[in-house]
C-alpha cells in the first residue's frame, strides 16, 4: 500500500443533540453506524466493541468469533479530542456555532 505524504483528510458532522448525548451515542452504540463493508475479517462481522476507557479498543467480532482490533483509546471523556484508527478527530466540546464559555 502506498500512503500519500502530507494528506489531511477532515470531515464534519453536525449533530441535534448535546455534547454528552452525541458522545454517548458514538461510543455506546458506535457499532450501529460504523459500515459492516469496513472489515479487515475473513468472515462478517457480528459485532463491532468499543471498550469505554482509556487504554481500551475499537475492535470487530467475527460471526466464527475471531477479532479484529483496529483502534486504540487514547482518551475518554466527551470534551477530549476523539480517536479513531490512526487519525484524531478534534473535538473542542463545543458544536459548531456555538460560543465558547
């Protein structure tokens, strides 16, 4: 695989909902949007885990019960910047537009 040199990739989601709530939605149930088409598995994936602490993974479960981990927590708290794979999605706890405290 070759990766281009000095490629920045952003994307924006704006979402009705507070801080806590959107947090909430992404890592509790993360695996209800993630794509099942985006498998590193030999077999479906079952389920998609996101273990919710510092330290944790992002990791596909297969239907034979074999696993993928593909993220590594690297901080846990709604106002942290998120991490996802190898890149970090920034997030300053304020949704766009709104007014910093």
């Amino acid at each position: 695989m070759t990766e281009a040199p000095g490629v920045t990739v952003r994307r924006q989601v704006i979402v009705n909902a507070s801080i806590e709530r959107a947090f909430a939605v992404f890592t509790q149930r993360f695996g209800d949007f993630k794509p099942p088409e985006h498998n590193m598995l030999a077999v479906p994936i079952a389920e998609t885990v996101f273990e919710p602490r510092v330290g944790g993974h992002i990791y596909d479960r297969g239907a034979d019960g074999s696993e993928c981990r593909w993220a590594r927590i690297l901080a846990y708290e709604p106002i942290a910047p998120w991490v996802t794979g190898k890149g970090v999605a920034t997030y300053d706890g304020h949704l766009p537009g709104e007014a910093a405290a």
